[in-house]
C-alpha cells in the first residue's frame, strides 16, 4: 500500500512509496543512483528499457513530492571499452565521448531526462584510489603486484548463494574469479595494473586503472555519501556489480544498507536470448523510432511489471500503439459521474504507480474511467506526452 502526499496529508503523514516491496518513506529529497552505461556500442531497446523505467520512477516520486536527484553514471573506463576502441583504432576516450552522444541523443528521443549528475569514470580516479586506500586501511581490501583486491567473499554468498552460479557470473562479468594473485575467487579488483597498451593513473600500488565495481561506488559515495535511496540499473547487473557496489561503500563507512530500495529492471530477451552484441540479436532504439512514436516505445517498456524479464516482439509495438491511441482518447474526453469524481479517479490511477511502479493497474484505472484528468495525469506521469 502507498500513501503520497495529496492522499495523506490530511492524516500528517509523511510521502510513503513501495518499490520491490519496500517501504520508501521519503522526506524532502529522494536520491537516486542509476548505473549507466558503458559508451562502447549502440543503444539497444534493452538499454532502453532501464532508462526509461529509471526516469518514470523519478516522474512518479517527483509527483509525491520529492525533490528527486538522479546520479546516472558514465563508465567510460572499462575493459569491454578499451577493447571496442582499439578494435575502431581510436583513443579510448574519444571513442566514448562519440557513442555517449548517440545514447543522449536517444534517450532524448525517448523523453528521459537528463540526470542532475552525470559522473564519467575517467574524472574519478582520484575517488577510487581514495576508496583503495580506506578499504585497506580497514582490513578489509589487500595488496598484491600493483593491484587492489576486496575481500568479497560473503559478498558473493550474500547475493547468490548457488557458488557455481556465483562463480560463472563474476567470470562472465570480467571479475576472473581464476586470477592466482587473489586469495579467493570472489575478490574483486578495487584498483588493477595496467598493461603496457592500456591507459594508465599514478597511484600508491603503481601505475594502473580502477575496477568497475570501484568506479561506481566511487562515484555514488561522492555524489550522496554514504547512502542512496533507490540502486537502479539493469535486472541482469544484480549480481556481481550492484552487490560489489554496495558492499564496497559499506564496508568503507559502515553505514548499511547503502540502498535502501532498488529497481532492476527486467532483462529485455528475442526468443528466450538476453539482447546483447555478442547475441547479434539487437533491436536499436534508432530502427524503432523511425516507424513508432517514442511514446509507443515507452509504453511497450512500462506496460508490465519492471522487474520481470521479457521478450520483445515486433508484433508487441503494435499493441503498445494502440493502446497509446485508446490512452489519448481517453485523456481528450471529460470526466464523468458527480463532481470530483475525476479527482478519486486520479487518486486510484496513482496508488497504482505508487505500489510498486505497478503501470497495468495505472492504465486499467484510466481506461475504466473512460478518460478524463486521469488518463491526462497518467501519461504526463509516464512520459508520454
């Protein structure tokens, strides 16, 4: 159950919002940490579909009255980056900044806004060096031939407690749960050597570059401290990256949990295969949006529970758009019944967003009302006008 502020106000209580089955009590401001992309390749529906669900929970907490700050981050030092730019024989950093303007260009398209901060992992090195050090500090991270390794062994065991499962993870995810110099395989690399053609940072361990887990919680810490309210990014990133995030910023603090919430988004998937490069199965969000509107898109995204893994259809656009054509219908018509009932059908229509982004019980209000204030707020509410 969700209680925002137009419905509880009377009562003295504060902005209250479920998500993923935890009570969000919010106050003033609601901190939002979105991990983002890596600027290597073209943006995907895939993609898509984080960001577009990242930017309808911020609609809907602004909507309650939160002051809502989204940190979105850039990962623009990474192994999979490097690579693609030595494939394209370009300077890793030149190759970045190109294809993180195609991704603002389609979010754009999209109608997601722009995030208050918009960290690039290049400029925080320094952060990450700094996070290195206390973890040492602490016993809690150890060094071994220039590289910096956290202790991450009940990390693992926290989030997936299926150790043959944990283990292909991190290995699909570049943690190379095999590397000898460590002393178990779910130690992560806080800070790495470089090798001779890879780009390089002075540090107290040698010449080398952050780890990715490093580079987010680096950057979370500096944008809100110790803690952020919602952890978001894509279902497929759960494990190893958010859990290492977070285990990383708590065990530098000691303040836990470092979210109090998080949304991940489900994983986006052709004919049972997650969508990825390597899948050669890519919907692009620029093919799309030369014979859909961006609303379409969106709706096709948001018409289902955020957190389940889906597979997309050509055919489901088709549907999406005409259930945008009933939507807009709706919203040109009157409210009906006695008066003020426009303003009980608006208050349903946002108790449905308000548990748990639950989009399909939104729509199914506006479109049983037949129209009127409620659809109109709803499809402000979901960026789609």
């Amino acid at each position: 159950m969700i209680q925002m502020a137009d419905q509880t106000m009377s009562a003295g209580l504060p902005a209250v919002m479920t998500l993923g089955g935890t009570a969000l009590p919010l106050v003033g401001r609601a901190r939002v940490y979105a991990c983002g992309i890596t600027p290597y390749d073209v943006t995907h529906l895939g993609h898509a579909a984080t960001f577009v669900w990242v930017d309808t929970l911020a609609r809907v907490l602004h909507a309650g009255g939160a002051e809502v700050i989204v940190c979105r981050n850039v990962t623009d030092v990474d192994d999979v980056l490097l690579a693609a730019a030595s494939r394209a024989g370009a300077p890793y950093d030149r190759f970045a900044a190109i294809q993180q303007f195609y991704f603002d260009r389609d979010m754009a398209a999209l109608g997601v806004a722009q995030p208050v901060i918009q960290p690039r992992a290049h400029a925080y090195v320094g952060q990450v060096i700094e996070l290195a050090a206390g973890l040492l500090a602490q016993g809690a991270a150890y060094e071994r031939d220039g590289h910096v390794y956290f202790r991450g062994a009940s990390t693992a065991g926290r989030a997936v407690p299926d150790s043959s499962v944990a283990l292909r993870l991190a290995a699909e995810y570049g943690d190379n749960p095999a590397d000898r110099r460590k002393d178990d395989p779910f130690d992560v690399a806080v800070w790495q050597a470089s090798r001779d053609e890879e780009p390089a940072w002075a540090s107290p361990w040698g010449p080398g570059r952050p780890g990715w887990h490093a580079e987010c919680a680096a950057m979370a810490l500096h944008a809100f401290g110790p803690a952020v309210d919602v952890q978001a990014g894509g279902g497929d990133l759960r494990f190893p990256h958010h859990a290492y995030q977070a285990a990383l910023a708590e065990a530098l603090t000691g303040v836990v949990p470092f979210a109090r919430a998080r949304l991940n988004a489900g994983t986006v998937r052709v004919a049972g295969a997650k969508m990825a490069k390597s899948a050669g199965n890519l919907v692009l969000v620029t093919d799309l949006l030369r014979d859909y509107p961006a609303a379409a898109i969106r709706l096709l995204i948001l018409d289902r529970r955020w957190d389940r893994d889906w597979d997309y259809e050509p055919g489901a656009l088709e549907a999406a758009a005409a259930t945008l054509e009933r939507l807009q219908a709706a919203a040109g018509r009157p409210d009906r019944g006695a008066a003020g009932h426009g303003g009980t059908a608006v208050a349903a229509m946002r108790a449905g967003l308000e548990n748990d982004l639950d989009v399909p019980a939104a729509l199914r209000v506006a479109e049983e009302e037949q129209g009127g204030q409620a659809a109109r707020r709803l499809g402000s509410l979901l960026g789609l006008w």
